[in-house]
C-alpha cells in the first residue's frame, strides 16, 4: 500500500490543506502566491496534459514524487533536485526553546520574503504565511531566523522555511524554531516531517540530532508551460 507521504502534495490537497486547493479530483494545486506545489492522485500523461491545457503559459508548479519521473512534453523541467523526506520518531530529548517566539502574520511578510530570498530555505511566496503556524525570532525589530508548516498531509504535518539570517548564525535560533515546531505538532497528535537537499549535510544533521530519520528520497522537478 502507498504511504501518505509518497505523494504528500496530493495527500495535503485532499486533507489538511484542501482550504487552499484549486483544481478537481485528480489534479491539485495551490494559487502561485501561495506555493508551486502540484499534486495528482495518479501521475499519468493525462493528467500532466490536462494541467497543461488548463495552465496560463509560463506558470511554474514543483511536482515532487518518490520516483524519477520523465516530465512529458511540452512540459518544461526547469530543474531536478533531490532531496531527503525525513520523519520524527520519538525517543531525543532536547531542551525547551528559551528564546521569545513570535507568530508571524501577513503584516511580517516582508520580512519574511527577505529572510527567504537571502537564504533560499526553499518555494516562499506572498501568501505562503496562509499555512500557518509560522513562528519567528526578532532581534532590534529584525526578523533574524523563522520556520513554519507546509504541506499537512492527514495527520503528517511538514515542518518548513527553516532560516537564519547570516548575521545570526550560531545562536541556536533554528534548533529552537524546530523544537517549538515539533512540539507543537506532537501536541496535535500528529506527525512532524520535513523535507531537505540530500546534498544539505549541514542541515540533515542537525535534524537527525533532533529525532529525524530518512523515509526516502524524492525529487523535486519545477515545471513549466512555456510562453
């Protein structure tokens, strides 16, 4: 049987993310101001032709599968990475956040679309901030480092824009980010996961130091409809 998280964007559109979905029964995305992230409940040549058809040219989605998949024409794929899927499992103890965590609403975006643009945690947009959840950490007013939730597939929630600004690097700002997101989701009865580059070593380790685990790897693949 296929895991939840095999196909996590389709699993958050049909579930905890289905308030931010357009499309139908088979092909979901969100609104390009809040993610690039598409889902299908079946990766066939039909539905990538039928998002194609109904696709403004030059919009981008971020298709993700646990397989190498051949995106086929006249899809562009504008690039493919590979990545972690990483789970929590239970058992680390680590300490309690000590520094002042605050929720981060849509008067802190551009904050946010600066911290994101400087560090490149991953897709953030305008509305990313409609998932929720998102926490951040100020110094002198000055957004310093955030993370917040992404794709919530059942009752799996995806902890996500982990950063820190280089200024302030080293102070333990995203363990203390993490920690709070892991309890938080803990607190919910669900699941934390993430999803990080296989090349990110610096990262994965930081996560595993926390309780995550590597499920698999997935590939993200950005596509396009050409102009």
């Amino acid at each position: 049987m296929e895991h939840v998280l095999d196909n996590p964007a389709w699993n958050a559109l049909i579930s905890g993310n289905e308030y931010l979905h357009y499309g139908n029964d088979h092909i979901r995305y969100f609104d390009r101001d809040v993610s690039p992230f598409v889902g299908f409940k079946e990766n066939t040549k039909e539905n990538f032709d039928e998002l194609y058809d109904s696709a403004p040219e030059g919009r981008v989605f971020l298709f993700v599968s646990p397989n190498e998949i051949e995106m086929p024409a006249p899809w562009k794929e504008l690039d493919r990475v590979k990545g972690n899927q990483m789970i929590y499992q239970p058992g680390v103890n680590f300490e309690e956040p000590t520094a002042e965590l605050i929720t981060l609403t849509q008067e802190h975006v551009p904050q946010m679309l600066s911290l994101t643009k400087l560090t490149n945690p991953g897709p953030f947009a305008e509305r990313t901030v409609d998932f929720g959840h998102y926490h951040g950490i100020f110094e002198n007013d000055e957004l310093a480092a955030m993370a917040g939730q992404r794709l919530h597939a059942f009752n799996y929630a995806e902890i996500s824009a982990v950063c820190t600004h280089p200024d302030h690097t080293g102070k333990g700002y995203a363990r203390q980010l993490l920690i709070h997101q892991i309890n938080r989701i803990l607190a919910a009865g669900e699941t934390p996961y993430l999803h990080v580059r296989s090349d990110n070593e610096r990262a994965i380790k930081v996560y595993e130091s926390l309780g995550f685990v590597t499920r698999c790897n997935v590939w993200f693949s950005p596509i396009q409809k050409p102009k």
